[in-house]
C-alpha cells in the first residue's frame, strides 16, 4: 500500500498565493489605469488653459485691448471703443468659463441631454415647455440696432476665443466629446432668462398652496399659514423704529480699522468654523433621520434672495457712504458670477457680471455703486384653461385656436424625443409639468414680451447720478430687484426695479379661470409709482426679500415675501449708533445670529419648565436651549435641536387639518405664520388632545427627540455635522480619482435660512461686496471659489478659504490702484 499523499492540502496551499496574485495584478492594473486618467486629464486641463501675458492677434478687434489681471485674476479690460470692448469681455470671460457658458445655454435651453443622455429628458422637456429659447429668439428679433450691436459684439469675442481654440478646448468638452456651437446674441438672452426662472419660477408654490387651501376649506385657517405682513416688517420708506431685541441679538461693537490697512481685510467672524482644519464635513452616523429633515427643512423654506444695505457717511467712520451686497443663490463649481472691470469708450465699471452676458450686473463705476436683491414680485399666472376637441380654448371673446410649437430634443444614444407645446393668448400650456394633472393649465408670465436688459445694464453701468440712475432701471424688465444706490457726493437711495403686472382681480397666488377673462393682466405698475427712496433721514437702507411696501401700497407687488428677520437683523445693527467702516459691513455680512431661532427655543424651554410630564431627554435638551445664545454655529447642537423640533410642531398643527398633505406646505413665511400661531395662542390651531401651546411645544420636543435614531448625548448634534454643503464640479467632481482635484467637496456649515448669513444646503453668498466711497480703491469683493471654470488655473478655488472663513479681497479701481495689483497683462492685437 502507497504512502497517502498530501496533494489536496498542497493544492490549497498553492491556491491561497495564486488569488492573491490576481489580486494584487488586478489593482495593480487598475492603479495604472487610474494614474492615466489623471496623467491625460491634468494633460489635457493644462493644455486650455489660457494665455495671460504678452499678446496675441485675435480676429475681430480693431485696435489694441489691454487686459491686466490681479493676483486673484480679476481682469481690467481697456478697449478705444464699445465694440472692442464687449468684444473683449467675450473673450476674457470665455478664456475662463467657457464650458460653463456652453453648459448654461444648453441647461436654459433644454438642450443638455444631447450631451449627457436620457436622464436628463426631463429637465430639457421642462425648459422647452417653458419657452426659454423660443422667447430668446423673439426678444433678439426686436431688440433695437444698439442692443443688438451689443450682443454681437460680445458674441464675437466668445466665438473668437473658440474658433482659436478649438483643439485645446477645456477638459470638460473632451471627456463629453463635443465640441461647443458658435456664440449667438440669443444665447446671452437665455441665460439672462434662466435668472428669471431662478428667482421669479413661483408658480409651482401656486399649485401647492392651491391644494392646502383647498384642503383647510376655511379662509381664517388659509390666511393664518400664507401671511404677507408681519410686526417685524421694514419697509425701505419706514421710518426707524425701536425693534425690540429679545436677547443678546447685538453684534460685537469691536473696531478693527486697523484691518482695513491690508491687501485681504479679514475679521473675526462669529460663524468661522470651530478648527482651523480643513473644510470639510464628516458625516455622523448617529445623527440620522433627524439631522436630514432638519436639512431638508431648511432648503425648501428659503427664497433664493440675497442681502443689500447702504448707509449714508453719518453711519461711517469716513464720512462717506458705505453699500454692501451678497446675493444668495446657488452654490456651483465654477462660481457663478465672474469678476470683471470694463473701461473704455465711457464706461469704467467693475463688479459682478453674469457669464455669457455682456456689461457689470451689480457692482460700481467712478460716480455710483449699486446692489441687488429678489424682489419675489408676483410676475407668474397659472391660468385653468377649457379646451376643446377642435384644438381650441376658450376666451372672453370667443373659441380660439391654439397655437403650437413643435420643439426636438437630441438625446445622446437615443432617440430624439419630439415634444408640441399648445400655447394660449396667457402662454404656454404647462400641465405635462405637474404630475397627475388633468386640466389644462397655462402660464402667463412677464418673461414672455422680455424687453431692455442689454440696454438697461449698459445705461446702469454708465449712470452718473440718481437721476440717470432711475432713468437705467426705467427700463429694467426684470426680473425684479430692489436696488440700492450710493454715489461720490454722498447720497444714498433704494428703488424697485422690474415690471410687476396688475390684475383685473385675484392675487396670483393660486390658479384662476382662463376662460372669461375677470382675471387678466390690465398693464405694469408704473415705474415712477414703485417704491422709492433717496436719502432717508435716517441715513440707513436695506432689504433682505422682505416686504418692501407698506401696507396701504396701492398695487399688490408680491404674495411670496421672504421672512423679515434678516432685514430686521441688519436694520438693528445698522441703526446701533456705531460708525461703520468697511470690515464690519463683511462681519454683518458673516452674522449668524438668529432671532427666530432664539425666540422658539425660547418657548420650547419655558414648556419644558412648565411642564410635569416633560421626559428626562427633553428636559436635557431644554438646558441646551437654555444656554445657548442664538448664534447658529457648526459645533451647536442647539439650532439642530430647536429646528427638528419646530419640524415636529408643524405636522402637529397641520396633520390633523391637512392629513398627509400637510407635507407639502412650503411658504417663504411659514416662520412668521408660526410665530403669529404661538403668539396669538390661535384655538383654531391646537390639535385635540392639548390643553395648551405648553403642551403642544413639548410634544413636538418629545416627538424629535425619539424620531430619527437620536443619541443620548444630544450635545453631539452638530448642525454642521450633517446640515452641509457640497461644492464640486458637476462633470469632474463625479470622476472618483480626479474628485479631490475639482472642488471644496462638502463643508460643514453655520448659518440658516433667518441669519443674515443666510446658508443652506443649497443655497448661499454667492459673492460679498462692500464698496467704500471715501476710497473706491479700498472697495471689497469676493466670489465663493475662483475666477478660472478650469481645474488647473491657480484662480480655479484660490477664493473659496476666504469666502468660507470670512475674509475677502481689494477690488483695484483706479488707474493707479490696477497698475499696483498688476500679476498678468495681455494685449489683444488686431489680426493682420
């Protein structure tokens, strides 16, 4: 008999090694592969990226355009003439974001599946029945012969900057493999047209509040939950008035003038993250549900708006007047305002400009200085048409026939999908935008007959005085702002701009009848009867979305207000007796006390304390509400405590009146309806079941306390643990291996939808400017990442640690002041 051998465990032990090699050879691969992605992207990305110093000749420019960029790239732009110009703003403005101009056109237009495929269907279908780029094209068609030059101008100087680089085209065109269309005047229009959508797009509010009010059938309960006034309203026009501060609301009265004396003014900001460690966010497991509906909660509550003031040089340590503007919109990677000084040919302005678009949006030139905020005017009418089997709806006058366009998406490996948008006297028919709708609705809306921005813009960057000033904005369609305005000699002002229509009846707030006409647009306000002010007495003006007419205003403005308590923050500051110098209008700008939030917390603790049944957990939360002082911080647990809490309240209010629809209210003012509720001690809202609001308060506690895996140690919620923002490249920052690269990535934040800091998931300072009249040179501006869309420019994300830290930058206005902050200089030759 053999020896029995030891083969089947010798088998094993060879195979053990042998998977380990595949393994290791299969990573191995894989890393190799990795590290050609990055070789070839960073090769590719470095090969776009621009040319910054010497000259070169471009075809289409007359004469010499010098460009000189800071050390943060902001360029100056020196043209003989108009045209050389706008022409040069193109250019500049493409040599940086390019691919973003590409891709906002494509996303206004309803064209982005053609290039990202069929899960963006959707999206292009809902562009396309909105009308964006047929309402472009006829806005071109009648612009008049100097808009029209304006545009081709700038169009020239994009499609220079293409046609001369169409084998060195930013990365992003290389990785979608595509290459961008010629610029055309339309293409400004629509994207200046999807402002419109982000700011003035209340329609689906409509439909919703259609559906709770119809659901309460009682119009006390339906008045309670969409007020349009509150106590703390501030009116521009109002008088000052004694707002009361319930505690410890008042900023530090520190003074750091000595701040101002260096090149990157910096404060200490009371919302600075708590390590001076990177800026990102870890996720905590143990927060759960709870940190995610507070999350979600925030985001939908929050109007995309922005904060403006100005203040005359009674206020100042100067002298001079002080105006200070942050826009709060969506963050994205790139930014989406690119910083630019145009002068030349009667213009010498620097700001903000909006790319794709020619001139300065908000910012300054050498006599005035200005500054936006949403006006949220009610500029959009759902209106219920009758339609009939014949294509025909219904007028005062008569059957009419519907009009239709006949629109074709190209989708990226799929069919094109062909889509017929009937059109009504109102607009377009939008019921195949809102799911299980059977009627037939159209959309009326102000950006239909779209008439004098390129105008408007160019008369506002040129205006002198007030007076031309209001002659600018005259002509201003929207959408609608309230601007303020500041100037050399020392007045300060606000005006209303954008054309707000007037009804037959109704309010715009909820679908009305198509078919008899009772509800029809009449005109537009009267531009010289919209709300203005020029040099109050008071010498202070600001507006934070809030309601900015008082309420015997003779025509309604607005149904969608913004809440009033961050105006009302920054009128209490303003107005505290302290002279201002620019670095604490940058601290007011970084505020993160809130009011609101303070107040609630402080109804939640006296229910607490006044209450026998009151849980162990609740009453530990009560202490951290107790103690804390308003400020809504990253590391406080707190603000996280008290908005989940408030989250619990409103279902026990609305629940019980609404069923499962009470998820679906969403109103702009659903703070103050519930602050007038708890104030007022309304019967009509306690649910049964409780005796009192005490009750109700600590049942909404206990209710977030053990919903959403809660931790015993409730000082571990963190609203920046998960109430974050992510800011990354939306092509790049979805290639794992090149991520890191392509932006900040997800940050925790301070600040909520009621701080003047006002910062949500998704929405943000887009930039903060201050501009300083008793020095223009000394004026402020920052943006949130970097001037450069391309990933390896050194201005690609070199503003995002003093945006999100609280410090900012020098904007060089004069001659002098530019040649100082010269870091590149390029000269645009006439091609020969």
């Amino acid at each position: 008999m053999s020896t029995p051998t030891a083969a089947p465990s010798g088998e094993r032990t060879e195979r053990v090694p042998l998977i380990w090699k595949i393994v290791s050879i299969g990573s191995f691969v894989l890393l190799v592969l990795g590290l050609l992605v990055v070789i070839w992207v960073m090769a590719v990305a470095k090969g776009a990226l621009p040319k910054l110093d010497g000259s070169m000749q471009v075809a289409g420019v007359s004469a010499p355009v010098q460009v000189v960029r800071d050390a943060q790239g902001v360029p100056t732009m020196r043209a003989a003439n108009r045209h050389d110009l706008l022409f040069a703003q193109g250019y500049v403005t493409a040599q940086d974001r390019l691919w973003q101009m590409d891709a906002m056109r494509r996303y206004a237009s309803g064209a982005m599946s053609e290039i990202l495929g069929a899960r963006f269907v959707a999206s292009d279908i809902s562009q396309r029945v909105l009308l964006l780029r047929e309402t472009a094209e006829h806005a071109v068609a009648a612009l008049g012969e100097q808009d029209r030059s304006d545009l081709q101008a700038y169009s020239d100087g994009v499609n220079a900057y293409i046609d001369s680089h169409r084998a060195n085209l930013p990365v992003e065109f290389r990785i979608l493999r595509y290459s961008p269309a010629p610029w055309r005047p339309a293409d400004s229009l629509v994207i200046g047209l999807h402002m419109s959508v982000l700011l003035t797009n209340f329609w689906p509010a409509e439909m919703q509040r259609e559906k709770v009010t119809a659901k309460l059938g009682d119009p006390q309960l339906a008045a309670d939950l969409y007020p349009d006034t509150s106590w703390r309203d501030r009116p521009p026009s109002a008088q000052a008035q004694d707002l009361e501060q319930k505690v410890n609301g008042d900023m530090d009265e520190d003074d750091d003038d000595d701040d101002d004396d260096r090149q990157r003014a910096s404060i200490e900001d009371e919302g600075r993250p708590p390590s001076a460690g990177p800026a990102t966010a870890q996720a905590d497991a143990s927060v759960g549900q709870l940190a995610d509906q507070v999350a979600a909660w925030n985001a939908e509550l929050t109007l995309p708006g922005s904060n403006n003031w100005v203040v005359s040089g009674a206020h100042t340590v100067s002298g001079k007047p002080l105006l200070s503007n942050d826009m709060h919109l969506p963050v994205q990677m790139p930014n989406l305002w690119y910083e630019a000084h145009l002068k030349g040919a009667g213009f010498d302005v620097a700001g903000v400009t909006l790319p794709g678009v020619p001139f300065v949006i908000v910012g300054h030139n050498d006599r005035i200085a200005w500054g936006f905020t949403n006006l949220g005017a009610n500029v959009q009418d759902v209106f219920i048409e009758t339609v009939n089997a014949k294509n025909q709806y219904k007028t005062a006058q008569g059957w009419v026939d519907l009009r239709g366009v006949t629109e074709i998406i190209k989708v990226k490996g799929a069919k094109d999908v062909k889509l017929v948008i009937p059109i009504t006297l109102h607009g377009p028919i939008i019921s195949e935008l809102v799911p299980g709708e059977k009627r037939k609705l159209s959309l009326e809306w102000t950006i239909y007959t779209p008439k004098g921005v390129p105008g408007s813009l160019a008369a506002l960057n040129t205006a002198r005085n007030w007076q031309e000033f209001r002659e600018a904005l005259s002509h201003f369609p929207g959408p609608g702002q309230n601007v303020v305005y500041a100037d050399v000699d020392g007045h300060i002002g606000y005006q209303a701009a954008g054309r707000v229509p007037i009804r037959k009846k109704g309010d715009g707030s909820v679908p009305v009848p198509g078919d008899t006409g009772e509800y029809d647009w009449t005109g537009f306000i009267p531009f010289d009867q919209m709300p203005s002010v020029y040099d109050p007495p008071s010498g202070i003006l600001a507006t934070a979305n809030n309601r900015i007419v008082p309420k015997d205003y003779p025509y309604l403005v607005s149904t969608h207000w913004g809440s009033p308590y961050r105006a009302e923050r920054i009128y209490k500051v303003l107005s505290s007796g302290k002279k201002f110098a620019p670095v604490d209008m940058l601290g007011l700008q970084m505020d993160i006390y809130s009011d609101f939030d303070h107040y609630m917390s402080d109804k939640l603790v006296y229910a607490v304390d006044h209450s026998a049944k009151a849980s162990a957990q609740a009453h530990a939360a009560a202490d951290i509400l107790r103690s804390w002082d308003g400020r809504v911080t990253a590391e406080a647990a707190a603000p996280t405590i008290e908005t989940a809490a408030r989250l619990q309240l409103f279902k026990l209010l609305l629940q019980p009146k609404l069923g499962a629809l009470y998820a679906e209210y969403e109103s702009f003012m659903a703070a103050v309806a519930l602050e007038n509720i708890l104030d007022r001690q309304l019967p009509r809202w306690l649910p049964k079941g409780y005796a009192n609001y005490n009750e109700l308060l600590v049942a909404a506690l206990e209710a977030a306390l053990t919903e959403g895996n809660v931790p015993r140690k409730l000082n571990t919620l963190a609203w920046g643990k998960k109430v974050t923002m992510t800011v990354e490249h939306p092509i790049l920052g979805q290639i794992s291996i090149v991520r890191r690269f392509a932006g900040p990535g997800t940050v925790a934040i301070s600040g909520d939808s009621y701080t003047v800091k006002q910062t949500v998931p998704t929405l943000a300072p887009s930039q903060r400017m201050t501009v300083d009249f008793s020095d223009l040179d000394r004026s402020t501006l920052n943006i949130v990442t970097g001037q450069s869309g391309q990933i390896f420019s050194p201005h690609y994300e070199d503003q995002w640690k003093a945006w999100y830290e609280g410090t900012t930058f020098l904007l060089p206005f004069s001659d002098g002041a530019v040649a100082a902050a010269k870091k590149h200089e390029l000269t645009l030759e006439p091609k020969k």
